[in-house]
C-alpha cells in the first residue's frame, strides 16, 4: 500500500521533507532591471538529473535503479489499531529550481527529488510478508519514479504558449497536476492488484512499470 507524502499531511502529520521548488520566475525576471531591448521574450527548461546525495541519509531513500528497497527500510510504526496492511511505503517526488538569463531568453533549471522516508513506513513484524510483497512496495515506489518523469513531461510539452514571467506559477500548476496522477495510478494498483494478492494483475503492472523504467533509464534492463 502506499501513501504519498501530501497524504501523511493532510491527515495531521509533520508537513513535506521536501517541498516543490518555487523559482519565482516573476520577481527574478523583475530583479533583473533589463533594457527594453533586452526584455525577456523566451524561456527555455533545463533537466539537472536526479537529486542523489552522496552517502544515504539515515531516514531517506533517494529513487535509484540500483537501490532497491528491503524490507529493513520499513522502519516506521503502523497506527495504533491498524491491521488491514501488512506493509506501507510513504514515497513522493519534488524538484529545486533556479533561473539564469541569456540575452532575451530565461534558462530555467529543475532537479527532480523522488524519495522514499523509511520512519514513515512500515511492515507489521507478526504479519512479515515475503518476497513477493516486498516487490509489490518496490512497484509503488517505482510508480512515483514515473509520475516523477509524467511531471517532466507535462512541463515541457505544455509551455509553448506561457511568457517567462509567468513560468513559475505554470511549472507549479504541472507539478499539482502530475502529483494528482500519482496518487491516481498508485489506487489503481492498489485496487485492481488487490494490494498484491491477484498474481495476474501484479504482472500486468510489473510489465508496465518496467517498460516505463526502460523509458526512463535506457541503460539499464528491468
């Protein structure tokens, strides 16, 4: 099962770890005093990979090929009373952003952040599914992965038409957008895998997240 982090907040839980970028493209653009020459007619995004520190901080997991999840990742604590999930994992994505100026263009720089917060979820020890479960939660986080790359393409197939100043509160919209989306297609799974339990569906959806994965990773084979 899976909950976002927008969920966890909205049911009264410590806000995001990581918020959506704001750029502010509409005061950086004014910060600049150009000349009316050099008024700023284009805007142009630019993809700055994957936020991945260097060593794995102690409470999150930053999305990565090579890392799948394990099963001593689930450190957090089911509800008092909850017994309906054997395990849960609490993913999401965001991104940072900046702006630089060239001549009449603004160059907009994003840096996705898909994360995975081991004390927000959890495996219930009397009910330790095995292995087949803990492929199931890798796909939920794999499914952030892809609303994460779903959010990377809302923002560059819809922008043709958006002025620069107004570039911030687009990429903002398309971001709300693709996590809509996430929290959609991870019900989907949900309900049509029965958490898991229907082998035939759980392939079907194994099938598809891989070949989005190929998308996503050319280099590697999943």
């Amino acid at each position: 099962m899976h909950f976002s982090w927008e969920g966890w907040k909205r049911n009264g839980f410590m806000g995001m770890m990581f918020f959506a970028g704001f750029i502010n493209t509409k005061a950086f653009v004014h910060a600049q005093n150009l000349p009316h020459q050099q008024a700023l007619k284009y805007w142009t995004v630019v993809w700055d990979g994957e936020y991945r520190p260097g060593e794995e901080t102690d409470d999150t997991i930053y999305y990565s090929p090579l890392r799948p999840l394990q099963w001593r990742d689930f450190t957090g604590h089911p509800p008092p009373g909850v017994h309906r999930n054997a395990a849960v994992t609490y993913s999401s994505f965001g991104f940072t952003g900046s702006a630089v100026t060239h001549h009449d263009t603004l160059e907009v720089h994003l840096q996705l952040q898909v994360f995975f917060v081991k004390s927000a979820s959890y495996v219930i020890p009397a009910a330790l599914p095995g292995p087949d479960a803990l492929a199931h939660e890798q796909l939920h986080f794999d499914l952030t992965r892809i609303s994460a790359a779903h959010f990377q393409q809302l923002v560059l197939e819809n922008k043709k038409d958006i002025q620069p100043e107004d570039a911030d509160s687009y990429i903002q919209y398309q971001y709300l957008e693709a996590f809509r989306y996430m929290n959609h297609i991870q019900d989907q799974f949900d309900s049509e895998t029965q958490h898991g339990t229907n082998k035939a569906e759980e392939a079907k959806w194994a099938a598809f997240v891989h070949q989005q994965l190929r998308v996503i990773y050319p280099q590697f084979n999943f």
